[in-house]
C-alpha cells in the first residue's frame, strides 16, 4: 500500500523525477544537484521526527538512483 503525503512535502520526489527523466544534457547536472538537495533536506527533516520510515527509505533509494545515475552520465560523457 502507497503512503500519500502532503503536496509540500512532495518536492523532493517532484525534483527526483526531473532529473531522472532530464534528456538534455546540458540541463542535467542542475537537475541532478537540485534533486540531491531536496532529497537530503528532506531527510534532515525526517531525523528531526517529522516523516515515515517508508519515505526514509525512499528518500535512502533515491539518493542512491541519484548517485548512481550521477556516475553513469559523467562515465559515459568521458568515454
């Protein structure tokens, strides 16, 4: 069963998704930074008592899809 949470606290998963589905190429490091930001904001708000333990760990995944999606533009942009 999916958890809704309040539209504020949406933000992050709004940037999320902004990054991960960004095509141009020139647009995607802000877009990945951006992401990354809302998503450790969050998660500092969740230590302080104010979230689930189902978005800790959705925010845990994305940064960690975040990072990884990271690494794979910046390899393939070396190659």
């Amino acid at each position: 069963m999916r958890t809704a949470f309040p539209p504020c606290l949406n933000r992050w998963k709004t940037l999320y998704r902004a990054a991960i589905l960004e095509t141009n190429k020139a647009i995607l490091p802000q877009r990945v930074s951006e992401a990354e930001e809302a998503v450790k904001t969050r998660g500092r708000e969740i230590f302080y008592g104010k979230g689930t333990a189902e978005e800790e760990e959705a925010l845990d995944d994305a940064l960690y899809a975040l990072h990884a999606f990271r690494t794979a533009w910046q390899h393939s942009e070396a190659v």
